[in-house]
C-alpha cells in the first residue's frame, strides 16, 4: 500500500521502501523501531515507528502525525513527522532522524549545560499550545546532534485547555524519571518553564512532591504485580539458572550445606555460607519454624519470600540490596532465602572503626544520603542496625553501602513518616561504636536534613531520637549465645 500520510515537502520522487529498514530495538506494547536509508530534505535516513496494523492503531499512527506536524509548524522542537506508511503486515510512522546519541541519559540531562534549561522551555511551549504530553518521562525526550533536546511520543497527548494542575501532571511524571535531584537543579528546571521574572520557588517543591508520589506510586504498582506473580502454596521462587542452585534446592535439609563457621545462629534463624555448582559461594539463611508464629508462614507465603520480594523492591528504587537467587520453604522446617556473597563487605560499625576521621566522616555523610533517599522513597527499614548495612569503602559508589536482612521493611506510597524514620535513625545511632564522636554523628545528621539542627526540630524529633537511641543498645550478645554473663 502506499503512504497514506506525508508532510508537504515529502519529495515526489523520494521511493520509500521498507525491506531497507535497519532494526533498532523493541519498546512496549509490540512497538518496533527502526531506521531507513533515504536521501531527503530530512538528511541521509529516517527513524521508524512500527506498530501493529489494525484500526486501532492506524488512529493512534494518525493522531501522533498530526501532532507531530502541529508541534513543528508551532516551532516547538520535537522530531518532525514525515510519512505514515501502511500495508497489510505492519504501520510505519516515520520520523525525522536524530542520529545515534539521540536518547539522554540522566547525567547528560542533569549536567550538560543549558539542556535542563531548554527542556523546559520547549514543555512550557507545549503547554502554551494547548497540548497535554500525558507520558512525559526522560525516555521521550532526545537530544539533536547540536546537543539541543527535543519532545517525542505523542501517542497519548490530549489537545485540553491546561491549568495548573494539568502542568503540574506532566512536570511530576518528568520529574519522577529525574530522581534522583538536587533541589537545585529542579529550581532551575522551574524558573526555565515560568520564563524571567517569575517566582519559581513554590513550582520548584510542587513539582518534587509531585515528582517524588510519581515515583512511589509507579513502584507500588510494580511491588503489588511481583506479589501477584507468586500463585501456589509454598512456591519455590528462583531468581537464578536452576542447574547453579540444584545442590542446594534438591537437598533433604538445605542446613546440611552450610560449609565452615556459621555466620549467625540464633533462636529464629541461621545464616551460613553455601558452594554452588559453578563452585561460587552464595549466604544461606533460615528462618526456622515458630509456632504461633505468622499465619502467612504456614500458608507458604514465608518470610524468605517476603524477604525476597522486599530486596527486590529495594533494588528496583536503586536501594543496593543483597540480590536474591531463590526462595522456597516447606511445611514445617521453615523456609530458606538464598542470597549473593559479598565476601568484601563487613557490617557498618566494624568498618568505620577501622577508618581515618576523614574516610569515617565520608562514609558516614553517604550513608545518611542513602537513609533520606529511602524514606523519601516512602520505605521504612524499621531494623536499620549498622549489623544490617553492609559497606566496602573500597567499591565503586553505587556499590558501597548494601543493605541485608529486608523481612521487617515496610513500602508505602507516601514518605515514611516522621515517627518511622527517626525510629530508623534511632537504631543506627544506637548501633554505631563509641570511636564515632557526637561531631560525626551530628555531620550525617545534618546531610540526612539540615533541617533536624533547628531549635524546633530538635525539640520534637531529636529529643525522642536521642531517647530511643538510648533504649536501643544493640551493642550486646544474648546470654544464651555467651553461656554465661552480660555485655561484652
């Protein structure tokens, strides 16, 4: 079939042919993308959006034509719709084409200079023209080979009058594929869309609320479809090639696996190191059977899962968690959670005793970063014990701080509250050794929220902190394990 659609200056002579496509990749919902070879006033080859045929489609192909064109005539920069080409097998929407650097990354968009700025504008520019994105994210903005940025997607915009609260939709989605931002680099972001002269300052924490829900509520979603995932009674969930994991999966008692000095052994649980059958080391834990205990333990949803499911959801809000390979229980034995070894890593509290001031201070400042990050991200550890977080100084940063042990974490879809996060705090403060001085621990305090310092703050929250900390002395060994005595 011919092209059912074309931009005014599609080259009568310009013979487009398909069969030339180059793939690029696959995106969502069956989308193809591709680039074509064809000399024209657009350059040297076009960009290629397949999709499905069908009716349906063809109004959705239609639709963003249209809009693309609208966008171009109205001089809002976004790759220009050429063509729309249709037979019996396949949609091409095709496109200006941008060139390989075309997709940004967070860095880029963050850092270069003038881009976070110019994308701005181009939105506010989108907005004035009546035209509501409604998928904004970092994905659908490119980047010219100039280095300017340029809107695309246009598959579920809405022409509508736009308030206030129809910008503050599509800047919130924006700005929850940001986040990670300073404040700084949003204000910027704010005073480019309102243009000079206009206060930005409320835009600027309207849209990090907004940014922040956004993404708490993506990430709900996606915890509430992984816990749908898991159907049967006592399900063995693997996160690795079976064949590794088989010595200890089809073992008669999983514990008889454990190789050298347990790790941990209590009343509750025993965690130990495992060979697998690529010969690598994995950390076994087991949640050993309670009676009385969580009515979810005996239907099969065990707490190994729970902890599972948790690291995931840790590791999908860019929280470094131990990653999970397997998950399984059994009536009546309890259940057991397979994780990866860190042989490099060693507890919080050990490692900054071993550290110069300035080293313990460094690490200290990142590990309180980490701690707003997680809360703002609406997850309350509620056992953030330095025996739970994991460091190597040494590692590469996104690497440096892990955390372990997720069976008591809780993810909601607001900032964890005040209450829950000054519990958090409480027990790492109480769980840090005495070389850390006051000085130290009010430097962290102080990146996690300058705001705590404050005479108020420190009133209200501080002083109940410092209370629990002092309630809460992990610093201790249980009688039971000692055979005699109290505290070391």
């Amino acid at each position: 079939m011919p092209l059912t659609l074309t931009d005014p200056d599609w080259p009568a002579e310009a013979a487009f042919d398909p069969g030339l496509a180059r793939p690029l990749g696959a995106g969502l919902r069956g989308r193809r993308y591709a680039r074509v070879p064809l000399a024209g006033p657009w350059g040297t080859s076009l960009f290629a959006k397949a999709l499905t045929p069908g009716s349906a489609n063809r109004r959705r192909a239609g639709f963003e034509f249209r809009v693309s064109q609208a966008m171009t005539r109205a001089g809002i920069p976004c790759p220009r719709a050429w063509a729309l080409w249709e037979d019996a097998d396949r949609l091409l929407l095709l496109f200006e084409d941008l060139g390989e650097r075309a997709p940004l990354d967070h860095d880029t968009f963050l850092g270069s200079p003038g881009v976070l700025e110019a994308a701005a504008r181009a939105i506010a520019a989108m907005h004035e023209a009546g035209l509501m994105h409604r998928d904004l994210h970092l994905g659908n903005l490119l980047q010219r080979p100039d280095g300017a940025p340029a809107l695309c997607d246009f598959a579920k915009a809405r022409w509508r009058p736009i308030g206030h609260r129809e910008r503050l939709s599509d800047l919130g989605r924006l700005v929850g594929s940001l986040l990670p931002a300073t404040h700084d680099a949003l204000c910027r972001f704010a005073a480019a869309y309102l243009g000079e002269g206009q206060p930005s300052d409320p835009l600027c924490f309207e849209i990090e609320r907004a940014g922040y829900q956004r993404m708490r509520d993506h990430h709900a979603n996606l915890d509430r479809r992984a816990r749908r995932s898991i159907r049967s009674g006592h399900p063995q969930v693997l996160r690795a090639e079976r064949a590794r994991l088989a010595p200890v999966l089809d073992a008669p008692d999983p514990d008889d696996c454990f190789d050298g000095a347990m790790l941990k052994e209590g009343s509750r649980s025993r965690v130990g190191r495992v060979r697998l059958a690529d010969g690598r080391w994995a950390v076994l834990k087991h949640y050993l059977p309670r009676s009385g205990g969580d009515p979810r333990d005996r239907l099969g949803f065990s707490k190994a899962l729970r902890s599972l499911l948790a690291a995931e959801a840790l590791l999908r809000r860019e929280l470094r968690a131990a990653r999970p390979l397997a998950a399984w229980s059994r009536p009546k034995a309890g259940s057991w959670l397979l994780l990866e070894d860190l042989p490099d890593h060693r507890p919080l509290d050990q490692v900054l005793v071993g550290l110069g001031q300035d080293a313990r201070r460094a690490l200290l400042a990142e590990t309180a970063r980490m701690v707003n990050w997680m809360h703002r991200l609406g997850v309350a550890y509620r056992d953030l014990k330095p025996s739970n977080l994991l460091a190597d100084p040494a590692a590469a940063r996104p690497d440096r701080l892990v955390l372990i042990d997720h069976d008591r974490n809780r993810f909601t879809r607001h900032r964890a509250g005040a209450a829950l996060a000054m519990r958090d705090l409480a027990a790492l403060h109480a769980g840090l050794p005495p070389a850390v001085r006051a000085s130290e621990r009010l430097a962290a305090l102080r990146e996690y929220d300058p705001a705590l310092l404050e005479r108020a703050a420190w009133r209200s929250q501080i002083r109940p902190l410092l209370r629990e900390a002092a309630e809460r002395d992990h610093r201790w060994i249980p009688r039971a394990l000692l055979g005699a005595g109290g505290r070391p």
